[in-house]
C-alpha cells in the first residue's frame, strides 16, 4: 500500500469545521479514495453524527478502563495485546471508512506510559488506511501530542469575520509554535452570503485561501432534520464547493 496521507481539518468551535471534515470525506469517497480512517479527535465528538456512523467505544474511554481504576484488562492479556484488540473493537464502520473518536483529552502526566501506547497504536492503525481525515480541535492538542502522522494538508475553517480571520493566523501560528509537521495549509471560508466579496478578509491572514463554501439551505435543513451528510442532496451548493477542494488540493 502506498503511504498514508493526512488531511487535518482545524477552527475555532462553531466555524463548521465538523461538517467540512464529513463533507470532505463523501468527497473523497466519490472519486474513489478509500478506505478512509476518520479520526473525530475534538472532545465534543460530533463527527460520528455528520457521518452516520456510530463509534462503540473512544480512545479516552479505553485508557482509563485500561490504566486509570476499572482494571478490565482479563487475566493472561498483556496491555498492548488488549489495546490493539480494544482499539479495533472501538472502530465505527461504515462503507469506505472507519470512525475513531478520541474522547477526552489525555490524562495526567502519570499515565504517560499509557498515552504513548495509545498514540503509537494509532499510529501503527493509520497505516492501513490510504487516508486519514482528522476534525480536530482549536488547540490541535492530539496533533501536538503526535497523535497521529505529519499532516499533507490542513484546512483551517472560519467564518467570515475579521475576528475569524485573526483566529485562522493564531491557529497557524500555533501550528510552528508546536512545530506540527504541516506540509500544506489553507484557509476555508464558510458560510459565506450570497454575493459577498471575501477578499478585503485576506488581509488578516498569511495563509493561503483554498476556497468559499457559502451558506447552504439544504445543508441547514439537513441539521435541523437530523440528517447525516450521506442524505445531503447532490444539488446541495456546500458539498459542490467541497468537491472542488477535494479535487484541488486532495484527490487529483
């Protein structure tokens, strides 16, 4: 197989980073890059919402069953053989791609021996998949724990705002300041009105722009049914702006 690539998804809360993340990977699936590891590493786990998908279990979780108290490790069962096999039991599956939700941030520094496991099981679990996708959180902590493998392309998603727009520059900022492997960096703009011009907004970043998703009718009447992003209609204005992201600067 060749080497897996990483797209990471990032922004502050509220900017729609979640739905970009699952609109990006029915993207990809629809010119055929698959199998997908879809990683929901921001604590308020909705990533499994957008993709109708459900994770039975999340790494935070698993750590402490193992480490912290409830002691389920069965008597025979070395660590690492449980976690491997828990971690796979943890899994959401769906057509074309796997769901592993995070959970909660890691816990204190005693258990450091039991984060590394995790992270380098993650690590080992990624590289059977051609993609990983990751919704992260605004402070990128499981990309600044190394949680997973350097990043080819990450899109920072924000409002149209100047505040957003100053967030964007921070959250880069943050990237060289935890000296996150970052091969290739965007800016999203979502949610953008009809007709609005975006440009003089580019003046409080450096970073590049990779594109526009403007605000979506289907896609919000899809939120307030309860619909997952597979249900999306094709005619949907949100997921054909994704695609043209996809096909830029993901799938050729």
């Amino acid at each position: 197989m060749a080497e897996t690539r990483t797209i990471a998804v990032a922004g502050k809360g509220g900017t729609g980073k979640t739905t970009i993340s699952g609109l990006i990977i029915r993207a990809m699936l629809s010119r055929g890059a698959s199998p997908i590891l879809a990683v929901d590493a921001d604590p308020n786990a909705n990533l499994g919402e957008v993709l109708g998908v459900q994770a039975p279990a999340s790494v935070g979780g698993l750590r402490e069953k193992a480490f912290m108290g409830a002691r389920e490790i069965p008597a025979g069962w070395d660590k690492q053989s449980w976690i491997e096999y828990k971690m796979h039991e943890a899994l959401g599956e769906a057509d074309g791609f796997d769901l592993l939700v995070m959970g909660r941030p890691e816990g204190p520094g005693c258990y450091c021996y039991a984060n590394n496991l995790f992270r380098e099981y993650i690590k080992t679990l990624a590289k059977e998949y051609a993609w990983v996708v990751m919704d992260n959180e605004g402070g990128l902590e499981h990309l600044s724990r190394h949680t997973t493998r350097d990043v080819d392309v990450m899109f920072i998603v924000t409002d149209p705002t100047v505040r957003g727009m100053r967030t964007v520059e921070r959250i880069t900022e943050l990237i060289d300041e935890l000296g996150i492997v970052v091969r290739e960096r965007y800016v999203v703009i979502n949610r953008v009105p009809r007709d609005v011009d975006v440009s003089a907004l580019m003046e409080h970043t450096s970073v590049a722009l990779a594109g526009v998703v403007p605000e979506d009718e289907l896609l919000f009447e899809g939120d307030l049914e309860g619909q997952d992003l597979f249900q999306l209609s094709e005619d949907a204005v949100g997921l054909a702006a994704v695609r043209v992201l996809v096909e830029q600067y993901v799938v050729e």
